[in-house]
C-alpha cells in the first residue's frame, strides 16, 4: 500500500494510482488532516495566476532545476534530494506548484495522447527565425511523447488558423464538401434524437403514490437544537426530521435524528414483466420444490481475512454464552460458523480465500437517514459448497459483494427463511444486499411477551455496477443478467418475491467507501477512529463503550456518547444471563436521562431497533423494568409498546383509529420521560409526517425537550392538541373517500 507522501499525493490528485492503492490512499487522507489541507493547497497554487516559476542557480542540490524536479518525478533521487525537494515544496508556493504542474502534464501526455494538427507544428517552428529553426521540417517518424503519430503529409487536415486549439480533431471547414457537412449535421441529429428517446423511456409514466412504499420505512426524532424536516420524496414515506418551532430555517450540518420503528408494507402493486415466468407463492423456509437448499456445512476454520485495521469489527463463536470479541487488526483471520459484526459506523471488508470480499456497511442516522435504517452489519460466514465461492447468512444490516475473480463468482446469501444465489459474472459486478427487521406500528404486545405476531423482516439484493444473475431455487424462481440499479425484494410478511425492477438510486449508495461530507461527517470519522486505537484489549468493547456512554456531560461529547450508545444496543445482542440484564438497565438509564437530550433520542432509536431483532428482547425488557427499576407491569408494557411502534395512521392493524392518535398525545403529559419522548416520536412519524405530506397541517410540527416539563411545556401541548384535530380531520376524509 502507497506511503502518505507528495509524490503518492500528487498521483492520487492526478487519479494514476491503482484502484485498491487509491482507496488506501483515500482512506488514510480523510484521516489526516495535514493531507486534506495539503491537497487544497496543491490546487490552490495550481490555479493562481502570476506565480512564476523557480528560477534555478545551477547548484548540485538546486531543487529547482527541471532535470532534479524530472528526477523526483520518476521516482529517481536518494532520500537525502528527495527529502530536501519534498521539504522545499511544502515552504515554497512556487516550487509545489512547478512540481505538481509537471506532474499533471506529464500525466495527461501520457495518457491522453493527441494529434498536432500540421499547422500547429509548422507555427511553433515559425515562432524562431533561421538558422535557429528549419521551417521546412516535417514532423518525425518517431512516435512521440504521447503515443500517436503524427499524419502522413498527404493526410495533412484542411485546417484554418485555429487548428492549434482543436486539439487535432477535424473541424467542419469552409473546404469539407457539402457531402461532408450533411454527415455531420445528420450525425448530431441522430444523436440528439437518441438521446431525447432515452430521457423520455426513463421518466416514469405516472408518479408513485406519496404515502405508499414497497419498503419499511424508519422514522426520525428531532434532535435539538436545530432539528430539521427533510422534504417527501415521490416514493413514500421517509425519515423525518421535524424542525423546532422557533427555528423553520433547515440547518444541513445538523446530525441526523434517530428513528421509530418501521411502517407496514404498502404502496402500489408491483406487476410482474410478462416476459418473466411468474414466481409461486410457496410457504416459508428454504428447501421446498424440486432443487432442495442443502443445509450449511458444519466445518470450521478459517475462511478469509478482515482488510480494514482502523475499525471495530467483532466476532463470537456459535457457542451459548461466547462473548463478543474484536477481530485482531494484527491476526485479521475470520473463520466460518462465527458471527462477524461490523459495529454501527464502521465499513469493514472481509475478503475470503475464494476472492469474494463483502463488505461489512455499518450507518448511524447521523450519516446517512434511511427508510429502512441499517446499523450495525452482522454475518455468519459458512464453509462454501461445491460451485460456490461463498455462503453465508445475513442476519441484519447490509453488505456489499464483488469478486477479484475476472470470470466471476457464485455466492449463496440466507437471509431469514430465504436462500439466494447471486452469481457475479466478472469482477466489474457489485450487488447490495440488505436485511432489516423491524415490528409494524400497532402490532399488539401480549402480556408476558409470549405468542403475538412477529416483527417482519425485509430482504433486497440491488445491482450497484455491472450484472448479476440470481436465483431462488426453492421458488423455482431465475433471473438472469439483471441489469443496474435492479432490485428484487421480499418481506416475510406476504412472503412474495418482487420481480427485478428500477430502484431510486438515491436509496442506494452505489460506493459504499463514500465519505460523509461536512463536519459531522469529519467529526464521526473522528471518534469511530478514536474509538478502533482506543480498543486494545479483544474483550474490553463494553468496557470502552460504557465509559463513552457515561461521559461528563459536555455538549462536545454528545455525539461520542450517541455513537456509543447504537454500538452498546448491537453488542447487547447475544447477551444473557445476568449480563443482559445489566446492559438493557444501562440503556433504560439514558432513555430516563432528562439532560442528554440527543443521546436519549439515540437511546429510544437503538433500543426500538434492538427489540425487534428477536422475540426474547421485549419480555426481557419488560422484566427488567418491571423487577429491576420496579416500574408497574402496565407502564413497563407501555413503554415496550411505543418503542415497538403503538399505531400507524396510514396502514397496519390501528390504520384510522383516532382514538390512538388522542392516547399519544396524553402520553406527550405522562409523569414518565420515556412515555414521553416516545409518544412524541411516534406522533410525527405515524400521524404528523403522512398528514404534512398530504397537505393537511401546515408547518413544522411543535418539538421542545421533553425531558423537563419547565416553562412552556402547557402550549406544548396545547400545540399538539391543536395539531392533533387537524390530524384526525384528514384520516376521517382519508377514510370516507376510500369507500
């Protein structure tokens, strides 16, 4: 991998680096801040204009002579030179700019090569009178710098005095012959015929209703102390972030809020391309029809290697009680049967023997807001079997899959009851593959956790570059060569596979190495790092999380403790005994934190996300309230209740009941912080926000910090009360006019 120097800065400016070495490079610029700002400056000094050039003085060691500055270059000089003109660049303005200059041309006349039109050739040799210059010279045999050349004098262009600037390349001339010009203008014609019937196949017909989506959606709680809305997109309901009614301005550098939760499914039906078999409907689980799903294999050892050492990825073995530890950036081996997590944040990449490398995509809402919030990646890897170069199971989040194979790779991804072969045909492919499972607003809570209807779980695989064949053998179900920016998405609810069709590319990000711009994105990048060289111990991640978690309360520390708390939720996962016990305490004490309002509003996201991931979490939960913090039973089902999702106005089991909507807004007065805050969180997401987009309330809706009923906190809810008939007004119209 390239060392951090001028010349490896210069070449990665210049894009001549090698894929893998420019993301190493890229890689270890945003985490250093003395690369950044050199980088700015190298194209700073490039684009000044009246910067002369140095002026050599014909000394041994001069850095400013052409043939030193040609040398360093090329790679040439002892470290001693090389260490002085390094040196002399970072003081002098003057010679960084020579040096990187030179570099760019040299990069662009060695891989941009170009034709020299002959007057061109025969104007510089003008330019110095005879003797100096012979102005019958013809252009050499000799292939130039550039690669090309030149023309044969009677393949001389009919060009005029302005041939220089076309970078050879024939112009429409006064000499072409009518012939000529016709070509040309019916090429450019054919052209910008095309490319009208492109954009127009492309625009969709009719736009997608706006409350409906194929996907669950996550909604947002506001941060203080400039939440912000984010506008509706076409496709359905999206994650808001609601603004503070004494601040309607959005501010872009605010971190992104957390999340509720996800809606039922909904939106319009998708029909199926006649020219594709239709799928049957089978019962769940792999292993039905004809082609049977064989079962993973059992062996055990290891099967690739953890490439990124600057992350938090953790690892346990299949074993009851195995404790998660982190996978040693010195001995990176990951080994089959064992889950492999990705903490939230953190992108890791897993590159097995076979050439298949996944990518571990960890997110916190505040990099990027998603319908269908993805946090920490978790994978149990499998001794792959015969034909296959990878199996393993996706048991939540997302990852990214490609091959260093140039004939392809065979890849078997289970997620929940599903078992699909994805099939790579070369190393340009890239496909996402995502799983989320979450409780649909208003599912009941039995008493005692036991029985009531699961969380549901949806799966999509995406092509982000390239072609993918996939198939589903237990479906009967194959499709080949799906084309990018093509998903096939199921849910465990309805149990049907959607057929490929287009995806919204702003839901997907096609690079998963993409760095979240602006300063929270740096200062994330910041503490996720701080947090990997802080980590020295395999065992100690709860120890370093729970000392981050319970930091002195520092407004500057605030994102540290929220970063903290989505990682402690995903480590809790396995947790048993005792230990879990303790761990879900330990978040029920942020959750009832009056002062830390954005890192309690983390705690309500990551704990909604941690019930729902296994039927055990939320009478575990529940128990811990009741026994531990000696909450009465119904406040402890409360609470569990809102946090899995306590109504929808749009879809699912209260769809349209107005009653739940005037039982969350008495929560909004309960004696109880976290009654409170999630009563609000589910308010905007399953009321507020579908009405807003419906044009039924106007304006942002009320916020305030419900950790203390101070001052104000009676038009608070006056507020709501208020909001809330407008609210009801539109689901009684929604409703009438459905019938």
């Amino acid at each position: 991998m390239p060392r951090l120097t001028l010349r490896t800065l210069l070449a990665y400016i210049d894009d001549t680096l090698e894929p893998d070495q420019a993301r190493s490079l890229g890689r270890k610029v945003a985490q250093s801040d003395e690369a950044k700002h050199l980088i700015e400056r190298i194209k700073k000094v490039t684009r000044r204009r009246g910067l002369r050039s140095p002026v050599p003085d014909g000394s041994d060691d001069d850095v400013a002579d052409p043939n030193t500055v040609a040398a360093y270059l090329s790679d040439n000089l002892d470290s001693e030179q090389l260490k002085q003109i390094e040196s002399t660049c970072l003081e002098s303005d003057v010679h960084l700019a020579e040096v990187a200059a030179c570099h760019q041309i040299l990069t662009l006349v060695m891989t941009e090569p170009v034709r020299v039109p002959p007057t061109a050739n025969q104007r510089m040799y003008n330019l110095v009178p005879p003797p100096a210059a012979d102005l019958q010279r013809k252009p050499g045999k000799a292939i130039p710098v550039g690669g090309v050349t030149p023309p044969a004098s009677d393949e001389h262009d009919s060009d005029d005095t302005d041939a220089a600037l076309l970078l050879g390349l024939r112009r429409y001339a006064a000499s072409d012959s009518w012939a000529g010009r016709l070509k040309l203008v019916g090429a450019v014609g054919g052209i910008s015929l095309f490319l009208v019937l492109a954009i127009l196949m492309a625009l969709p017909s009719a736009p997608p209703e706006p409350l409906k989506t194929s996907h669950e959606t996550s909604y947002a709680l506001a941060p203080p102390p400039t939440p912000i809305v984010t506008p509706p997109t076409p496709t359905g309901p999206t994650t808001p972030t609601p603004t503070g009614p004494t601040t309607p301005t959005p501010t872009p550098t605010d971190p992104m809020p957390p999340i509720l939760p996800m809606p039922p499914e909904g939106g319009p039906k998708v029909e199926p391309d006649p020219k594709v078999a239709p799928i049957p409907k089978v019962e769940p689980g792999p292993g039905l029809g004809d082609k049977k799903v064989s079962a993973p294999l059992p062996g055990r050892g290891v099967i690739g290697k953890m490439e990124r050492p600057k992350v938090i990825v953790l690892t346990r073995e299949p074993e009851a009680g195995s404790r998660w530890l982190r996978v040693d950036p010195k001995d990176p081996n990951v080994s089959s049967t064992n889950v492999v997590m990705a903490l939230p944040g953190y992108k890791a990449d897993v590159k097995l023997t076979s050439g298949v490398v996944v990518q571990l995509w960890g997110n916190v809402p505040e990099q990027l807001s998603m319908k269908a919030m993805v946090m920490q990646s978790r994978v149990r890897f499998y001794t792959a079997p015969t034909d296959f170069d990878a199996d393993f199971t996706l048991e939540a989040g997302r990852v990214y899959l490609s091959t260093t194979k140039p004939a392809g790779s065979k890849i078997r991804v289970r997620i929940a009851s599903e078992a699909w072969d994805i099939d790579l045909p070369n190393d340009n492919a890239r496909v996402m593959v995502q799983a989320h499972t979450a409780f649909v607003p208003g599912t009941p809570y039995p008493n005692g956790g036991i029985g009531g209807e699961p969380p549901r779980t949806e799966a999509l695989m995406v092509v982000v570059r390239g072609t993918a064949n996939f198939e589903a053998l237990a479906r009967f179900a194959k499709f080949p060569t799906i084309p990018v920016w093509n998903e096939i998405v199921w849910n465990s609810k309805t149990n049907n596979l959607v057929p490929p069709a287009p995806v919204n590319k702003q839901e997907v990000i096609p690079d998963p190495d993409t760095l979240i711009p602006g300063d929270i994105g740096v200062a994330i990048q910041q503490i996720l790092s701080d947090a990997a060289d802080h980590l020295s111990e395999r065992e100690g991640i709860r120890t370093l999380l729970e000392e981050r978690m319970g930091l002195e309360k520092l407004e500057k520390f605030d994102l540290t403790r929220m970063l903290a708390t989505y990682a402690y939720a995903a480590i809790t996962d396995g947790a048993e005994g005792e230990e879990a016990k303790i761990m879900v305490a330990h978040l029920y004490d942020i959750l009832v934190d009056s002062d830390r309002v954005p890192v309690r509003r983390s705690a309500v996201m990551a704990v909604s996300a941690w019930i729902a991931r296994s039927p055990q979490h939320t009478p575990l939960f529940v128990n811990v309230l009741n026994v531990d913090k000696l909450l009465p039973v119904e406040d402890a089902n409360l609470i569990a209740q809102l946090l899995r999702g306590y109504s929808a106005a749009i879809v699912g089991p209260t769809a349209g009941d107005t009653s739940k909507l005037v039982d969350l807004v008495k929560f909004l007065n309960s004696d109880l912080i976290v009654v409170r805050e999630a009563a609000l969180g589910n308010l905007i997401a399953y009321y507020d926000l579908p009405a807003a987009m419906a044009g039924a309330v106007k304006g942002p809706p009320p916020i305030t910090n419900v950790g203390t009923k101070g001052p104000g906190y009676d038009l608070f809810l006056r507020d709501w009360e208020a909001r809330s008939e407008d609210i009801k007004k539109w689901m009684v119209t929604r409703k009438t006019d459905k019938k």
